[in-house]
C-alpha cells in the first residue's frame, strides 16, 4: 500500500483515504493525465488499475489532514432509486394497524418468538438517521455510526451521520429496527440496533468512495447485516471492459468481500427501471452527475453492489403479492421479494438543514423500502443462530421464503414476462421473504 500511496503522491495526486485491508487507495487530482502518471509511477507491480468514481470535479474538496494512511475512499450513488415515491400521512398509534407489510412476511408472529437481539447489528447504508426520532432514538449505536461523504473519508463527529436534506434513511431505518414502544410503529426486528452509515451526500449522491468506506466501517465495527437501498453513481451500471469502470468495481468488490469475510450478511435492492437485469443491453441514464449517453451494454456490466456475490438481492411486492409495477427483476439475480408499495415508516422530525416535520411517519415506495425488511429478517435470524456465516444465512434465507409462482401476465403489461418455476423465478425469486421461518430454531 506504501508504494501505491507514493505512486499517487509522485504523479502530483493526494491521497485521501487508504484501506490497506482491501488495497484500496483514494486520491484527488486536478491533472487529466493522473491515471497515466499514476500507473508510470507506480514500483513493482503496486498499482493494479486506476479507475475515475465520478464525472464532475470533486464537489466536497480535499478533506483536511489527507495524505496519510487512514480509512476511506471515493465514489458517488444515489439515495434513492429512480422511481420511488413518498407522501406524509397521520402516525398510527396501533402500531399494526397500518403496517400490513409486516402480516404479509409474517413477522408479527415471528415477535412472538423473538423481537432480536441486542447484540445484533444492523448497518443502515443510507442518507443518515434521526437519532432524535423516539422509535429509534434508543434503538441506533452511535459509536458504530459514521459520515462517509466527506470524500470517503469516516467522519465521526457527533451529528456527521444524521440526515441533511433525505428522509430516505430514516424511513428504511424505521422499517428495520422501530422500537416496539405503544406508539407509532414496529420494525421487523425492534430488539436489535442500528449503525447508521452515511453514504449519500446533500446532492443525493452515492459515489463509490462512499459506499467502500461504508462496507469497510461495517467490517471493522462489529456489523452483522447490512442494508443498500441504492445503486452506485454516476453508473446505472458499472462494466468490466471499461478501465475506469473496471477499477472502481473491483475496488468496491474489495470492500464487500471484506465486510462478508468479516461475518457481514449484505441485503440490497434490486432497482427500479423495470429492467430484466438477465437480459439488458442497454443503459440510458449514465452517466448520472453529468450529460446521459445511451449506450450498448453487456453481461460484464452490472448494478452494484446489487448484483455482486454475496448480495441478498431483494424485488418489490405490493400488498396483494403482486410483483410491483417499477421493479427489477432478473431469474437469477433476485433472491427474495419483500413488500416494497406504500410501505409506512419513520420520517426525520428534524434534518440538518433546518427541516422540521411534526408528523414523523409517512409511506414510501420503491425496492428501498423492500430491501429493509430482508434486512430485519436477517437480523432476526442472527439473532437466533447468532453462529451462522453470511453463506448459511443467504442459503436460509432463500430456502425458507414462500415460494410464489409466476403471474399469469407480465407486470407492467408489455414488459418482461415471469420466466422460471414457482421455487425461483425472474420475479420473486426463491419467493417471498418469511419472518417466521428465519427464527425457526
């Protein structure tokens, strides 16, 4: 790792962030001939590829004090997927009155069993949390929560991890782990705690720096599942026959494998562009922080971290099971459903930027609010085979889904048509995730 940071700083870069856990260096530069520099400079083989994590300069500057081995890197994503909605309704006192997502997966009879343990660890990659919100207040870890958005760099301040201007990681966080406390809401998995991990910036941006600081934090903070509700800006998807693509996809396989190697169960939603993500050729919308080209795509490009091994991918389901009408699907690629329609949750009451909301619960839509209940499931399972590695857990969790067979018509009409056997098919994949089943002992 030394040689690569003294290659970076012999062609004119500085380093921002290193994780020599995973060989990964982090660096700016204002030169456009860096990449070259970079590699000319490199000594015995230390540089394996250098790749760029955005198409726009640099927004938030070179964090104070770079230039030295620490922990972080650089990217960009989204905090929430194309398509998803949100509306502000009235809290429900009843706590179930409203939450029909969790009948459906089971997992009211499941807390008759357990609710999940403290000692559990659920690590929200996200838009921040509102650790002043009182269903999660008591329920988030502060020690193990971090701001990744400083350029990649762990910010640890007291507040860094709290929402600016998205509710969006708030509402996934309800979802997962809101404290059963006669009011409001309860989440899949009420007993175990939070992490919350900031990985999108005030722009709504997910660069992969961010999203490798926030796997590599996870690893080395005692995270046992993980949630994604996103996709890696500024590529939808991100491929192996184009260098820079190649290099920011390897770094952050890096991180994921480190963080499974570690003991971490990763969940991530599988989008929402209707796309069969098996058979896609092309991508419209990238790059996203700069002017979209359409281009011809293939099997080497991939939505990460959706897409990458070691990845529960999750599909959106409505109230009716149906698969919903915006998400991915892919026979071999979605794992498991989760309901995902008008699911209701936790909203900040306060942001950083001034935002105030009294209500402090609303509903949103989109394979992000699926993907949490995967999560909440899993914590679930830890929690009563606190032993189980991610392999186990990601075997477990498919095999113990309902399987649900392919509807007679496409969803929406006119696109990709269900294929597959009612075990495992391109909508629902092994089938709808079950709460019950996961804390079976």
């Amino acid at each position: 790792m030394m040689l690569a940071e003294q290659a970076v700083a012999d062609a004119g870069g500085v380093v921002v962030q290193a994780w020599p856990q995973i060989g990964v260096v982090i660096a700016h530069s204002a030169s456009v001939t860096f990449e070259a520099d970079v590699v000319k400079a490199a000594k015995g083989g230390s540089v394996v590829s250098v790749g760029l994590t955005r198409t726009i300069p640099v927004a938030e500057g070179t964090p104070a004090g770079s230039g030295v081995t620490g922990n972080g890197a650089t990217g960009k994503g989204q905090q929430s997927l194309p398509g998803e909605t949100a509306e502000t309704v009235v809290p429900d006192p009843g706590e179930t009155t409203s939450q029909w997502d969790m009948r459906l997966i089971l997992a009211d009879q499941a807390h008759a069993i357990t609710d999940g343990s403290p000692d559990v660890l659920v690590g929200v990659l996200d838009s921040g949390i509102d650790g002043d919100h009182p269903e999660l207040a008591g329920q988030i870890n502060r020690a193990a929560s971090v701001n990744c958005t400083n350029a990649g760099a762990p910010d640890t301040s007291a507040r860094g991890w709290y929402p600016s201007n998205s509710t969006h990681g708030t509402h996934v966080a309800g979802t997962i782990a809101a404290a059963r406390n006669g009011v409001g809401i309860v989440g899949v998995a009420p007993g175990v705690k939070l992490a919350s991990i900031k990985v999108v910036n005030d722009a709504g941006s997910i660069y992969p720096e961010y999203a490798i600081c926030g796997f590599v934090w996870a690893a080395e903070h005692g995270v046992d599942v993980t949630n994604n509700s996103y996709f890696i800006d500024p590529f939808e998807y991100w491929c192996d026959d184009q260098p820079d693509q190649a290099a920011v996809k390897e770094a952050v396989r890096r991180a994921v494998d480190y963080a499974s190697a570690k003991g971490i169960i990763h969940v991530a939603a599988a989008g929402n562009s209707r796309t069969d993500l098996t058979n896609n050729t092309t991508d419209t919308g990238s790059p996203n922080d700069s002017a979209p080209v359409s281009r011809i795509i293939n099997s080497g490009c991939q939505n990460i971290p959706t897409e990458l091994d070691g990845v529960v991918t999750v599909s959106s389901i409505t109230s009716t099971s149906a698969l919903a009408s915006s998400s991915n699907r892919g026979l071999g690629i979605i794992d498991v459903a989760a309901p995902g329609n008008g699911i209701y949750s936790t909203l900040p009451l306060t942001m950083t930027n001034g935002y105030k909301n009294t209500v402090g619960y609303g509903s949103m839509s989109g394979t992000s609010m699926a993907s949490p209940h995967v999560a909440g499931v899993l914590a679930l399972m830890k929690s009563v085979h606190p032993g189980w590695t991610p392999a186990q857990m990601e075997t477990a969790i498919r095999a113990e889904a309902t399987d649900t067979a392919c509807p007679a018509a496409a969803v929406p009409a006119g696109s990709a048509a269900c294929v597959g056997t009612t075990a495992n098919n391109s909508y629902y994949g092994e089938g709808i995730v079950n709460a019950l089943a996961a804390v079976q002992p």
